[in-house]
C-alpha cells in the first residue's frame, strides 16, 4: 500500500492505492478538516460469488475487516441458499452447529427437536418464521427485537438481543452475515447492525467479474461495466471518495475510472 500526501493541511488531497491479485485500486480524497476517513472502502475481489464455497481464505478477509472496524465480538459468512460456511472470525469455536434441544411448541408443550442453525437463518432470511428461534452457537435462544426488510436497502434483516449481548443477521444477497456485539466490552446493538448493514448491501449489489470479464482496456463509461460499477456504487458512491480508478495490476490498463480522472508517474 502506498500513501502520498499532497497539498496543505487543511486542504488535503489524499492519493490512496491499494493492490489486491490483479488489480489496483486508486482513490483519491480532497479533505477540508485534514481527515481522511476510507472505511466505506471495502476490501474487493475479483473472485466470482459461484464459487466463492471453495475461496473461503478470501472470505476470512472480509471477516477480519469487518471485525476490525470495532462494535463486533465474532462474525460469520454464510451461504444463503444452504447455510454453508464460507469464514468465521473464530472457525475452531464460533460456528452455526445441529443439536437435539427442548423446543416450545405452540400449544405449550415441549418437545425435543434437532435444531439446524444455518437452515434456521437461511429461513429467516427468506422472509419466513421459524418456530426454533434464532439460536447461534449453541448458546440461549436470543430474542428477536427486529425480523424486517430494510426500507433502504431492501434487505432481510433481524436484530436479536440477549442479555449484555445480541447479534445482527443480514442478507447480503448470495451470502448472509451474522455479527455478534458485548455490552461488556463497550459495543452497541447500533453500531453492530450498521456495520453488518453496510457490508451486506455491498455485498447484495455487488457484481462480480471474473479474471476475464476484467479484461480490456477502456476507462470511464468505455471501462468493464462490471468494475465501473465498483467505481459508482462501491467507491464514490458511498462517500468520502472524490475520484477512483481501477487498474490492471500487471498491464496497467485502466478497467473503470470516474471522469476525466488520470494518474501519471
């Protein structure tokens, strides 16, 4: 990663690269305060989400970074078509695990039923109820504050709650996230269901190219729609962003850029 400053103080403008396999993204920030804040820029891949079940290292990628912008205690990505785990922040102790446990049936009786985790959430997130609850990790069956699709982002989303604790489940299209936050170490329910939030609907509207479909040269409307995308949406579009481009690591040819926008050496 390189960072040139360039500009006085209190009007910055910030060149900000970042390298990942074959590509590299430029961002640039014009800053009036002398602060650069580059959290709405994700980590991308150019790895197709078909097969994504079997890329689960990049996968732990997102689970780092997403656990690193703070408010969440463990985090898991998930399948949303079958409840697969693709990364966990902690895969040895923090999975969605199937047990027997004394489930309350509607007519007040208990029964002994064998709870599915995954399938559980996956049904959820479909927009359907599920009689087991939400339980996650073999722990308490939490209580459910909020199971609704997001105005916003048009996203099936459940915030849970138990004591000192709770979880954010959101659909992020063909994967679902699942945060954890603790009260005891200073996070908040809030703050745990923007940052799963955020991250879902970039994920949910996330186009995927493959290593080919980024190939060709051709910036601005003339680039990859694909990556143009990225550029619109992922990068400016969310912000604190003023410029980006995304480059052929190897070649140097330029896949998507906002316009007008040129870097030289």
């Amino acid at each position: 990663m390189t960072v040139v400053f360039l500009g006085g103080f209190y009007n910055i403008l910030f060149y900000f690269i970042y390298s990942i396999n074959f590509l590299t993204f430029v961002c640039v920030v014009r800053s009036t305060f002398g602060v650069f804040l580059y959290s709405s820029v994700f980590f991308l891949s150019h790895l197709p989400l078909d097969t994504m079940a079997t890329q689960s290292a990049y996968w732990k990628e997102y689970v780092d970074y997403i656990k690193d912008r703070g408010n969440i205690e463990e985090i898991l990505i998930i399948s949303s078509e079958d409840g697969a785990l693709y990364a966990s922040s902690d895969p040895d102790n923090f999975y969605l695990r199937t047990y027997p446990a004394t489930i309350m049936q509607e007519d007040g009786t208990e029964k002994e039923e064998t709870v599915n985790e995954a399938t559980n959430i996956v049904t959820f997130m479909k927009g359907k109820s599920c009689p087991q609850g939400l339980r996650i990790n073999q722990q308490k069956k939490m209580q459910i504050t909020r199971n609704f699709v997001d105005d916003t982002t048009g996203l099936q989303m459940i915030y849970a709650k138990v004591p000192m604790g709770g979880a954010c489940v959101a659909n992020g299209g063909k994967v679902i996230l699942i945060g954890t936050f603790n009260e005891l170490k200073n996070h908040t329910s809030p703050q745990c269901n923007e940052v799963i939030t955020m991250m879902a609907m970039y994920l949910a509207k996330s186009t995927w190219p493959t290593g080919t479909e980024a190939g060709g040269g051709g910036g601005g409307a003339g680039g990859s729609t694909n990556w143009q995308q990225h550029v619109d949406k992922a990068l400016v579009g969310r912000g604190n962003v003023a410029e980006a481009m995304i480059i052929e690591k190897d070649t140097g040819n330029e896949l998507a850029s906002t316009p007008d926008f040129q870097v030289s050496c």
